[in-house]
C-alpha cells in the first residue's frame, strides 16, 4: 500500500530565511540510464508472429525499420535528439516538497495529499540512484503566485530546508515553475530544484526507445526551451527590439524565436513522416482483418504484465515503475477459438499529466481508435483505484473516441491476489492476477465474445470439398475451429468464425 512515510516534523518554524546563500552542490550532467526494452513482438521489434501472420509490427517500432525517406532526413530527425540532460547524473538525496490548497477553485479535484505525494515519491524513484529523504507538506492558499508559499510560510520552509545537510535536491510538486521562480528557490534553499513537468519529462526522455517517441518527447521539451530563452534574454538585457544580431535586423529574442519555430516545425515534419508509415502499417493490418485489442490504464496498473501473461510472450519485461512503456507496441495473442487478434500496449496516464506531455503523444494514442475493443486495466490494490479510473475515462473521452468502442470498455481489475475475498460487481467488470494467472481464461472469454460482437464475426459451419482449393483458403481467411471430414462424399464440414467480408469473398469465390 502507498503510505505517506516523512510529514512535517512537530518542531516550531523558524522565523527568517537564512541570508547570504552558498552557490549550488552541483553534480554533473548524466547520461539517460539504460534500460531493456519493455515490450516486443513475438517475432522481435521487426513483426509480429502467430496465426494470421504479417500483422502489425512492435507498433511505431516496425515503421521505423524501413528507415527514414533519405539520409538527410535521417541524420536532420538525429539532430533534433541531440539536447542537454534536464536532471544532474548520480544519486541524488530528494527533499520533497508538496503544496497542498487548502480550498477554492484552485485544488486539484479529486486527489488528496497523501495520493498526490505518494505519486510524486514513485516519480523519484524510478530516477536511478534517486532516494526522497524528506518530505514536507506544505499547505499554500495561492499555488501559481510568483514563490508557491507566503512569505513567512516560505521563511520557515527555507529554514527547514537549510537544516538538512544531507539533501542534493528539492522536488517542488507543482506542474510547472517559471525560470524566474526557480532561481529564486534554488538561491534560498542553496540545492537545485525541480518541477514535476521537468521530472515526468527526464523519466519521458530516459524511457522512449522508438523515435517516434523520442521525437514525441522533444516536441514537449518545447514549451520548456522557450520559457529558458525568454528569461535569458531578459536577464542579459537583450529581450528588446534595439539589439540586433550581425546586422541581420533581428533582436537576440526574434533570432531565438525563429530557431525555436523551426525547430518545432522540422520535429513534426519528422513525426508526420512516421505517422504516414504508421497509418500504412494500420492499413496492411485492417486488410489482413486481424482485431485488434487496445489495453490501456493508469501508469504502473500492470498493463505489459497482462498482455506477456495473455500472449506468453517471454520477451517482454514488465518493469514496476513509472511511464516503463512510452512506445504503442503490438503482441500476437489467440482467443480460446483460435483466433489471432493483437494486443495493444499503450502509454499509462497520470493524473496532472503535464499538457505539453499529453498533446505530443496524443497522435500516439489516437490509434486506440482504430481498436476493436478497448481493456482498461487498473490496480485493484491502489488505495485510490477509483480516482485512477477517473483520470483514465477522462483522458479516453479526450482522445474523442467512438462512442459504441467507449461505451463497451471492458474493465479488469488487476492484482486481486492484493485484496483477498474480492468479487467485481457491473457488466463487463473481470477480476484477474496477472502476475499469478488468475482469472485469464474468464478473460479470453469475455474478450472473444466481445471481440465478435465488436467485428460482426459469425460462427458457420461450411461444407467444402476436400479436392478443391476452399480448406485452405478457409484456414488463411478465417479462424477455423473444427474441420469433420466425411469421407465417402469427399467432403468436410468446417467450423470457421469469420468475417461478413470474408464470408462474401468466399462465396463469390466458390459459388454453390
């Protein structure tokens, strides 16, 4: 369970912030951790196997293997990639640092402190070597003023944060801090401070393995490039219109602004030709008539744990952390009929997911609207389960989904073996352990009901002559589940779930 371990210690506040500050205790920058490639393919990142074969590829992973449309764009697409660290190298000893409102229009809805906390000590956690120490929950009226906190709370805070001799850093858990704003806090409290967009965006960055989600990431990193710029400008005293580049009739901050548009336009130029070989990937898949199952949920729910238990793919590697799986991947699977369809693994959401965050990877996830069934997996086990579930449904309606695929969501609850004598109550609710394999035959079940009713699939049983070319055809085209042979007619009954358009191209094929 999520426990709020460190509150704020009884002892009185002190009454003024310390003066004269030293410089930071600065570490150098590091190079993102590396880390094992959270989901593949059956057949590797190149494809997928099994029954109905050259399905969609490891998802934005297969569009990459045909490479770029040329070498400049590939070396240009590189280019792009190539940026400074966000967060120093090494351990870092953390004081956190949560605002709590206390009231009024400005409290985050639906959360509570001890959740939001929690959350924001897993987000430092799944930084390597990173370890919270401390944590102080610090109640604010105003979140977004220039400092977070009044001023004598602040004093007091400070004088708290100075005594701790021990710590490296100090995540403020607020959305975003302007430049201004953290180096005032950074000069205070004498240790670098960070934001949750820029945490979240390092875990993004560390984590994206296809460059499609690597790009996706740049593209965030955005709002944060320009935020440094506008304020290094006006520092440096050159964020007016008198100062001009090598006679270029540009200012420092027209210069700035320009790179930055461009910069932006060649990253989605980038994404969009992947998003082209993305959407012919999609096409090939829908021809060949392979359904697809797209398994969302909040981040660390057990969505890659479900789909290796579902598909017995041993080359996954769920991993308990944070934003582990950044890239849509797809995984062959079979329903108790023998049918293929594919598993969608997609990106976890998180409740205060920075904006930036959600609208680069909102072309990602719109491809959950091209599935045939959606599953949402949460974590039975978490204490706030139901606000979870919120934050997933709202992000879903977001993505403007079909209303027939949202309203037939198919919700699993997921390690029961956390919550004994538990039993799901409402229509398409399963309980399972993915972990432990509980519950996964109930669950292809329901999924293969759900899947036919999604598709139009029929169960017919079909009579074909056993010298004529319609068995194999059948067992290409269709799902055949029992083939009767009747050897003194030459002919099979065959037992086949298959497609209206299927069906129609079979009789057209081989009319009675």
């Amino acid at each position: 369970m999520w426990t709020l371990r460190a509150a704020v210690r009884p002892r009185a506040w002190l009454s003024r912030v310390v003066r004269g500050c030293p410089a930071l205790r600065a570490t150098p920058p590091p190079p993102c951790p590396q880390r094992t490639l959270s989901a593949v393919g059956p057949g590797g990142a190149g494809g997928l196997q099994g029954r109905g074969g050259g399905g969609r590829g490891s998802g934005a992973a297969a569009a990459e293997e045909e490479g770029p449309e040329d070498a400049a764009a590939a070396e240009e697409e590189e280019e792009l990639l190539r940026r400074e660290p966000l967060l120093p190298a090494g351990a870092q000893r953390v004081c956190l640092v949560h605002p709590e409102v206390k009231g009024g229009p400005r409290r985050p809805p639906l959360t509570r402190a001890e959740w939001q906390v929690a959350e924001a000590r897993a987000l430092v956690h799944t930084l390597d070597g990173w370890a919270v120490v401390e944590t102080f929950v610090v109640p604010t009226k105003a979140p977004d003023r220039k400092l977070v906190f009044g001023k004598g709370t602040l004093e007091q805070l400070t004088e708290k944060i100075r005594g701790l001799s021990e710590i490296t850093a100090v995540f403020l858990n607020v959305e975003r801090m302007s430049v201004p704003t953290k180096k005032e806090l950074e000069a205070a409290w004498g240790v670098q401070v960070f934001d949750r967009f820029t945490v979240v965006l390092h875990i993004f960055r560390c984590n994206a393995r296809t460059k499609e989600a690597r790009l996706q990431v740049a593209l965030a990193e955005l709002p944060l490039l320009r935020s440094h710029v506008k304020n290094s400008a006006r520092l440096d005293g050159r964020g007016g219109g008198s100062r001009y580049i090598m006679g270029s009739g540009e200012s420092f901050m027209q210069v700035q602004q320009r790179l930055m548009k461009e910069r932006e336009m060649k990253i989605r130029q980038a994404l969009e030709r992947l998003r082209r070989k993305r959407q012919l990937l999609g096409t090939q898949r829908r021809r060949r008539e392979i359904p697809v199952v797209s398994v969302v949920g909040y981040t660390n729910c057990g969505k890659t744990t479900l789909i290796k238990a579902l598909t017995g793919d041993a080359a996954m590697q769920p991993r308990d952390q944070l934003f582990a799986t950044l890239d849509i991947t797809a995984h062959a699977g079979s329903l108790p009929s023998r049918m293929t369809v594919i598993y969608m693994d997609t990106i976890g959401f998180l409740s205060q997911l920075p904006h930036s965050l959600i609208e680069s990877f909102s072309a990602t996830l719109a491809d959950v609207a091209h599935s045939d069934v959606i599953v949402h997996v949460r974590d039975l086990s978490h204490p706030e389960t139901e606000l979870q579930k919120a934050s997933v449904l709202a992000a879903l309606q977001g993505l403007h989904l079909p209303a027939p695929l949202l309203d037939a969501v198919l919700e699993v609850h997921n390690k029961v073996d956390l919550v004994p004598r538990y039993r799901p109550s409402g229509p398409r609710t399963l309980a399972v352990s993915a972990l432990l394999g509980l519950g996964l035959e109930e669950l292809k079940a329901e999924l293969e009901d759900a899947v036919l009713r999604a598709t139009g699939r029929q169960v017919l049983t079909l009579r074909v002559r056993l010298a004529g070319p319609q068995l194999s055809w059948l067992h290409k085209e269709a799902t055949v589940q029992d083939v009767h042979v009747v050897p003194e007619d030459g002919v099979a009954d065959v037992t086949v779930i298959i497609s209206d358009s299927a069906y129609g191209k079979f009789r057209k094929l081989f009319p009675e």
